[in-house]
C-alpha cells in the first residue's frame, strides 16, 4: 500500500511563503519610496515614474502569471515560487545598476516577470494545507506582507538611500530573496492537491475553455473586476500618498514616507488579522461572508482614503491613516478566501491567475500610471496630485458594491464549476 508523501509544517510553510511575499512587496515599494532621488537623477516627471510603478512592471506580471500557473497546476508549485523569487531578487539588485530610464524600466520589468511567479501558484499552495475555515487566518497572514513590505520598502528604502544612495537601497533589499528561494526548496514539500487521489493523473482544462466557463460565472467575473477596482484605488493613493504628503507638506520625504508607511502599515497589519479570524468565524456559518465583509470593508476605507487626501495637516493625514489601514487591511483576504472556495482544485492556480492578470491591469498598471499621468497634465505638483487622487480613488466605492452583488452569487457558481470539472 502506498503512503502519502511527506508534507511540511503548514505553519513552516506559511511562514517561509509570507518572507518570500515580504519581499515580495517590498521590491515593489522600493521604488515608490525612491521616487525624488531617481526623478532628480534621471530628470523624469511624474509620467514616467508612473510608467515605471504601474506599465513596465504589469506587463510581464500579467503576460507571464496564466504560464507560470498552467505549469503549477500540474507540476511542483514550490519550484516555481522558488524560481521566482530568486528572479525577481536578481531584477531588483540590477535595478540599482540602471545607468537611466531605459535601463531602469527593463529591470523593472525583469522584477514583474519574477513576481508573476508567485501569488497564484501560492494561493494554490495554501489551499492544499490549510481547510478552508482555516484559509482566512492563512491569507491573512500571509496578506501581512502588503503592510510589512510597504513599510520595508518605503521607509527602510528612503533610509538607506539617506545613509547612502538610493541604488545601495536597491541592493540591500534585492539580494536576500536569493537565499530565501533556497530556502524554501530545500524546506517546503509539495503536498497532495485537495480532492486529488493519491497517483492519480490531474486532468488539465484547455486554457480556452477554462478562460469561457470562467467569463460565464457571475461571481467571479464580479470579484475579479471588484478586486482590481479595489487595487486601484488602494495602490493609486499607497503608491502616491506619501509623495503628496512630502510635496503637500513641505516635509522631508524621508520622513513624510516613514510616517506614512508606518502609520498605515501597521494598522494595517492588526486590520488584516481581525479580517482574517472575523472571516474564518463567519464563513462557519456561510462561506459568502468573507466577501461581503470585503464589501463593507472597501466602502469604508474608500471614503476614509479621499478624506486623508485632503487633510489639511500632515498631523491629521497621519491620523487619519490609521483607521484607513483598520478597514482597508483585510478586504483583499476576503475576496481570496472566497475565491479559493469557489474554485475546484483541479485548475485552482490557473483560475486564479487570470483572476490575478484582471486585477492587475486594472489596479497596478492603470491605477499608478493613471495617477501620475493624471498629475502631470493638471501641473505636476502638490495640487494636481491631490486632484488626480481625488479622481482615482473613489472607484473603491464601485468595486466594494461588485463584491457584495458576488457574495449573493458564490454558493451556485461553486457547484457550477464543479459539476463542470
């Protein structure tokens, strides 16, 4: 008689998967924080910088994320998160060679490629460790590397690049994720996939018709259009916010971008654990609750955000960010875990990839390049910054009322689905 394989801690397991998304983020942020040093060097405006936030790292992300999920569907998804890292690691340290924005854009889109490796094929990864009234708890948890990366990335980044310059800040947060890729494969063991039996042969939906059965289910079309909505307006004004408050204030940017990064970082830190235990308690009792705590959550902070926006005083925005980071921690892990539920596991990664392409484009390459784009038109300053926010922002509003139109969906859709796998 066969025995299962070996599996590792899921705890292990979750903890080496939230590092490696730490860092994740935090390559992400770094540039964010480093906007006025790399503007000055470069003689660059907004535009561009947005470009390089939103456009130069999206397209790879996307491009690559649907492959990179198709292979994790059907082979080791540790190797591939592994693989990523390690990639996306080596981009960002080169980012710190760029010699002008040629080069700096290509690194940037060497980091999207890497990246592209991982959330899907993780989500995915979780899924078969932890149950499902158990999700909640997982994601959130690994959902803390939105706030610990932004913090690492836009106040540990600044600080460096103070000490230093900016391209050290780039090689200091860079090169560890080389060592945490290693880590993780010579750890973490790929488990049996959920409802899967031992030794036998996972059957693969055509790419075609998985992309139609999944543009006819109502839910997921909802949540994948609600999530980018939600990403849009969250990484517009995480991505801008402090580089108005700096400009707005007449403050020191370092400061102004710790101040931001830490207020709302860690508030959102502890919002993104209560979600994650609220959630877990509630989808006892009915899994669509996830994600119309997503819902509320989203129309909250949406509101809260353009009332930061405009504060008067640094003082008051960084108050303000605080009850924005309580209410906008978590609404991402809701969505996941409703998500994760509905799909069956037999394209689970997949599924959630073209989720991911979705929300991508519509939150990380419209939302950034939008703004910025938006900014400069209006006069590339403090005010025209507070105004292309003001206009970007408000979509939170529209993405929370598609994720509670879903929540009413979730149930139906998830037998759908597996009745048609």
């Amino acid at each position: 008689m066969e025995t299962a394989p070996p599996r590792s801690n899921p705890w292990l397991v979750l903890g080496i998967l939230l590092l490696i998304y730490i860092f994740n983020f935090a390559d992400r942020y770094l540039l964010t924080g480093l906007v006025g040093p790399i503007k000055e060097e470069f003689g660059v405006g907004d535009n561009l910088m947005g470009l390089l936030m939103g456009p130069a790292f999206v397209v790879f992300y996307v491009l690559m994320g649907v492959p990179f999920a198709r292979l994790a569907d059907r082979s080791s998804r540790v190797r591939i998160i592994a693989g990523g890292c390690m990639m996306w690691s080596l981009a960002t340290a080169a980012t710190g060679l760029a010699s002008g924005p040629v080069s700096l854009a290509l690194a940037r889109v060497a980091v999207g490629l890497g990246e592209a490796a991982f959330v899907a094929p993780a989500y995915s990864l979780l899924s078969d460790y932890f149950r499902p009234e158990r999700r909640g708890l997982a994601f959130a948890i690994l959902g803390l590397a939105t706030y610990i990366g932004q913090i690492a990335g836009q106040a540990g980044g600044p600080a460096i690049a103070e000490a230093t310059d900016w391209r050290m800040a780039f090689f200091a947060i860079g090169l560890p994720g080389i060592v945490l890729g290693l880590i993780a494969l010579a750890v973490v063991k790929e488990p049996p996939r959920e409802g899967q039996i031992e030794g036998e042969v996972q059957v693969i939906v055509p790419l075609g018709k998985l992309t139609a059965m999944l543009g006819r289910t109502p839910s997921f079309m909802l949540m994948a259009v609600g999530f980018g909505l939600g990403i849009m307006s969250g990484i517009s004004f995480g991505y801008w916010g402090p580089e108005l408050f700096a400009r707005s204030f007449a403050i020191d940017p370092v400061e102004a971008k710790t101040a931001f990064a830490v207020n709302f970082g860690m508030s959102g830190l502890i919002g993104m654990l209560g979600f994650g235990v609220l959630a877990d308690r509630l989808s006892k009792r009915n899994r669509a609750w996830p994600a119309l705590l997503s819902a509320i959550a989203l129309g909250a902070a949406t509101v809260l955000v353009v009332a930061t926006v405009w504060a008067p005083t640094f003082a008051i925005a960084k108050w303000l960010a605080i009850p924005c980071g309580l209410l906008g921690g978590g609404w991402s892990v809701g969505l996941f875990a409703a998500l994760q539920y509905m799909l069956p596991s037999a394209y689970r990664a997949s599924a959630t990839a073209l989720f991911v392409a979705v929300t991508t484009l519509l939150g990380y390459f419209i939302g950034p390049w939008l703004t910025g784009a938006l900014s400069e038109s209006l006069g590339d300053n403090a005010a025209s910054l507070q105004q292309a926010l003001t206009i970007i922002v408000p979509v939170g509003l529209l993405a929370g009322l598609l994720a509670f139109l879903a929540a009413s969906r979730l149930e139906r859709d998830r037998i759908a689905l597996s009745e048609a796998a």
